[in-house]
C-alpha cells in the first residue's frame, strides 16, 4: 500500500477517461458498420480503463532489471483482468445475458476496444510509477492524454465523412430509404451491384468528360504558374533593383482579396470576350490566383541556397538563364514539386469560378458536375460517387507527393 499515490490515482482516471473515450468511438464505428444503434456502456467501460491502469502501474515487473518474457505474461494477465471485466457489457445489453447471441462484428469491436485502451494505457504510463509523483510527471500524464485525443478526434473528424461518403455510394436507393444508418457493404449484389453508382456517372453523367476538363485546366494552371513564378521568385531572390524589398512583401497582397469581390467584373468581361463559357478562361484566372502564392513559396526557398554555386556557374561561363536551368531548378526539386502540387489542389477543386463561368455541361469541371448532380431527381448515392471520383485522385497524389510538399514548405525558413 506504500506505493499507492498521487500516480495510482492519475492512472486510473487516466484508464477510465481512455476507456470512456474509446467505448463511444467503438459504439460509433460498431453502428457505421452493422448499420444497429448501439448503446455504449460508459460505466462498465470505466471500470475496464480503471483496473487495467491500476494493474499496469502496480505491475513490480515493470522495471528494467527484469526479464522481459515476465513482463510480457503480466501484461498478458492485465489483458484478460481488462476484458474480463469487459465481458460484462456489450453494445446492448449485458455480454453475459446474450453470449448465444453474440456476432462476430461485437467481438471484434470488443477486441479493438480493449487493445486501444490497452494501447493508450501503454502509451500514457510506460514510464510512470503508482507512488506519489510530483508536478511534472502529472503534466506528462496530462499532455499525452490530451496528444492522443486530440489525434484522434481529429481523426474521426477527417476520416468520419470519407467513410460515409464512400459507403453512401455503394448503397442503392432502397437500402438508403429502408435504413439509412446501415453503412455496411453488401456484398450479395455483386461487383456490377456494388459500383453501379460510378458506371452510371461515366455512362449517363459525362463524369468522364469532368474528369478531363479538370485534368486539362488543373495541368495547365500548374505549368502557367510555374513558367511565370520561377523567374518572378528568382528575380525577387537573387537581383537587386529598385522596389525589391517592396515587391517580396507585397507579393501575397493579391491574393487577399477576396475571390467574390473579383468573380462579378471577371464574369462582366469574360461575357463580352467570349471567354465566359470556355476552359481558356479558367486556365487565366486560376493563374492569376495561384501565382502569388507560388512566388511567396518559391522566393523563400531560392534565398536558401547558396548563392556560391550560382556565382561559380557565372565564372564558368553560364549565363544567367543557364545558371537557372543547369544549378537553381536541379536544386529546388523539392519546392517546385511541392509548389506544383499546393496548385494542381487549388485548380483541381475550385468551385466559385467554374460556378460562375460555365453553363455548358461538355465543359464542366468535377466540382461543377458534382454540384450538378445535387439535385432531387439525381439519387444520393450518385452525389456521393461522384464526390468520391473527385476527391480520390488528388488525395492519391497528395499522399504520392507528400514527402516533397513537407520539404518544400520548411524549405528556406531557415535563412542561411
């Protein structure tokens, strides 16, 4: 009894606020996946969280002259103390009650349930002790809990729509009137079934046709931007002229301006040139947006290379578009990918403009068709098929070029 303390008492509060946190994520992912309300236990999964915790931190084989093989057997023994104590509730009604009646999908919420509390007791109070701690180990304690559940509300908060949105799509009409809270795949339809929502958009709604003028503008603006941000970020970088400290500090004012301040008189002069219902017309003001972001980005990174390799190619005999093409580009790789990508998403999913601009459905971009297809005489599962189709390519790319955006956005912080 020496031994229990101020850190005894945070870890079981600890383990029951994770277990509480984690019942209510499970019960929602239990109901997304049966498609059956749940009733999550808060008190029996309190209790859980409360004795794992004690037993972990009360654990004497936790220390490092122990051997390793029994400090595995007693977190093995603190697993089954947990889900004994969790075979007393289920999503219902009592776990003991309706063992017979049990089915595989509460078993498994029951396993993830017990390993992230398992998981978030480990994680919190591996190097805590169960006697009185002072204030910093409390802050410690206190930090990771609010570290891990802020990740994972901020987890559910981006992968929670995702979900919906893609089971959504998967439905037919008369699963999604008969239940709506059934997000579970049914897989007896068939693969023809199961993605009719997306053959019909290619086939009866021109997805298609969206897909490829969203392509050839979110290209186009990219390499439009680049080709006019490269030199403009060098010049801003590197050559001295009069209004340069200006011009770097005011590159980013364009782009304050709000876009619904600039989309009545775009749409005034687009309609008197002819260009108000064309993808040429996108490809100029998406430019005009993204260009000043790309020189905020780009300068910063060419004042962080050395400017000795540029002056060596000057010696050698390079001009100053050589020296850009053979030394500056080769070495800003990585900003110009991550610059090339920050644009390809602002192309890829602009709305007000291509709202505004376009009428003709052959020249609609994705966001467009998707705002088409809200309507009352389209079926919601093709609204949300299309807006899977809309967001899964660009999140592809961000996750294939995510290292070089990560690069290019702390590239030239540092000034050196």
């Amino acid at each position: 009894m020496m031994r229990i303390g101020t850190g005894f008492i945070a870890a079981i509060l600890l383990g029951a606020f994770w277990a509480i946190v984690w019942m209510i994520v499970i019960g929602l992912v239990f109901t997304l996946f049966s498609g059956e309300a749940s009733a999550p236990q808060l008190g029996y999964a309190a209790l859980a969280g409360a004795v794992g915790a004690a037993i972990y931190v009360l654990s004497p084989v936790r220390t490092r002259d122990r051997p390793k093989a029994r400090g595995a057997a007693v977190q093995a023994f603190m697993i089954v103390a947990i889900f004994a104590v969790l075979m007393l509730t289920t999503f219902g009604e009592p776990f003991g009650l309706s063992l017979a009646y049990t089915t595989g999908l509460q078993l498994v919420a029951f396993a993830g349930f017990l390993v992230a509390v398992w998981w978030s007791i480990v994680a919190a109070l591996h190097d805590q002790k169960a006697g009185n701690i002072g204030r910093y180990h409390l802050e410690v304690i206190f930090l990771r809990f609010m570290k891990g559940l802020g990740l994972t509300l901020f987890t559910i908060v981006v992968a929670l729509p995702f979900y919906v949105m893609v089971m959504t799509s998967f439905k037919s009409q008369q699963s999604l009137i008969s239940n709506p809270l059934d997000l579970s795949i049914d897989l007896s339809q068939g693969l023809s079934g199961l993605f009719n929502s997306y053959i019909e958009l290619f086939t009866v709604y021109s997805f298609g046709t969206f897909l490829m003028n969203s392509a050839i503008v979110s290209v186009a603006t990219v390499i439009i931007t680049l080709v006019f941000a490269v030199p403009g970020a060098y010049a801003v970088a590197r050559l001295r002229f009069p209004g340069q400290a200006f011009l770097s500090r005011s590159i980013l004012l364009i782009y304050m301006v709000p876009a619904i301040v600039l989309v009545i008189p775009l749409y005034s002069v687009f309609s008197q040139v002819g260009l108000r219902n064309s993808l040429i017309g996108l490809m100029i003001v998406y430019p005009a947006t993204t260009i000043p972001v790309a020189l905020y980005m780009l300068q910063g990174y060419f004042r962080g290379l050395p400017s000795e390799l540029e002056e060596a190619g000057l010696m050698d005999g390079l001009k100053r578009p050589g020296v850009i093409l053979k030394i500056t580009l080769p070495l800003a790789l990585p900003a110009l990918a991550s610059v090339a990508l920050y644009v390809f998403m602002i192309a890829w999913n602009e709305f007000l403009f291509a709202f505004m601009f376009l009428d003709d459905i052959n020249m609609f971009t994705l966001s467009r068709g998707v705002v088409s297809l809200n309507s009352s005489e389209v079926p919601r599962q093709h609204l949300m098929a299309g807006a899977v189709v809309a967001t899964v390519p660009v999140l592809f790319i961000f996750l294939w070029f995510e290292r070089f955006l990560v690069a290019g956005l702390t590239a030239g912080s540092v000034k050196g």
